[in-house]
C-alpha cells in the first residue's frame, strides 16, 4: 500500500483523535501514529487490516439479481397453482461464508443493514456449501423467461432445474 505525505497527515490527525476519544485502545493508535508519522511503509497494511477487500460492482450486480430472482420464486409461488413447485424452492438458501465470503457480506448487509429483499430476510443465508454455480445457472434460465416478474409453471421449472 502506497500513501502520499496527505494521506499520511490526515490519517495521523484522525489517529490522534482516535486516542484520545478510545483511551482504552489508546495504544494501537499511538502506534499507527509512529507507523505513520515516520513513513514505515512495510507497516501501512497493519492500519487496515480490520478493512476488507472491495465487492466488485459485477459480484454486487450479482447478489442483487439472485435476490430478484427469489423475489421472482417467491411470487410465482403465490401466483401459479399449489403444488407447482415447493415453498423451500422458493426459499433463498444463502452463500457460503466460508467459500462466497463477498456475496455472503453483501446480501447480509442488503438485509440487515438496508432491510431490502426483506421477505428472504428468515431464510437461511449460510449455504454451508458453494452456491454459485447453480445460481448462475438458475439466473441464466431466469433470463430467458418471457416476463421474470411474472414466471410461468415452465419457467419455474426451467430455473429450479439448473443446467450443468
């Protein structure tokens, strides 16, 4: 990690101010102020490692659309004939937090946090097993339904029967 001489200058302040508002922690923050006071580069990545990785636009697209598509399930299942498919079929599994950690946070974060996707909110979110593959299979078949707000008994199929 690189930072300018601002950079350095303003995160000092900040860990200054740190010190004095957190006594108790007063000690990590005196030495991120060495750290950054003295320019010990080697050192930059120990400020920041409570802050995790960036979520791609692409992998928050991602969750957001599978939520959709739950959405989408949920909603046929309340609309076609009982017994067209399962309520758990319509049941948002979750990602794995061990192996889909980004997608787990994010779609954790949309419900807890945002309270969106709310009717998937009780639903299990730790797969406890990788999901991605099939939900990406299951969105591609989303995809190809005439209207994915208003799924047939053939498009539920198609998407609750994932390709490969």
């Amino acid at each position: 990690m690189e930072l300018t001489k601002l950079e350095r200058l303003v995160l000092l302040n900040q860990y200054r101010i740190l010190a004095k508002l957190e006594p108790d922690d007063s000690r990590n923050s005196e030495e991120a102020c060495e750290i950054l006071r003295n320019g010990y580069t080697l050192e930059y990545e120990t400020l920041a490692r409570h802050v995790d990785p960036d979520v791609s636009e692409e992998e928050c697209r991602e969750v957001r659309d599978i939520l959709d598509m739950y959405r989408a399930l949920k909603i046929a299942r309340g609309d076609l004939p009982e017994g067209t498919f399962g309520e758990g079929d319509a049941a948002f599994p979750g990602f794995d937090g061990n192996n889909e950690p980004e997608h787990f946070a994010y779609a954790k974060f949309l419900m807890e946090i945002q309270n969106k996707w709310q009717e998937s909110k009780q639903d299990p979110r730790n797969s406890h097993k990788p999901m991605l593959a099939r939900y990406r299979s299951m969105l591609e078949s989303w995809e190809e339904s005439a209207n994915k707000w208003e799924l047939t008994a053939e498009d539920t199929a198609r998407i609750l029967s994932p390709k490969g």
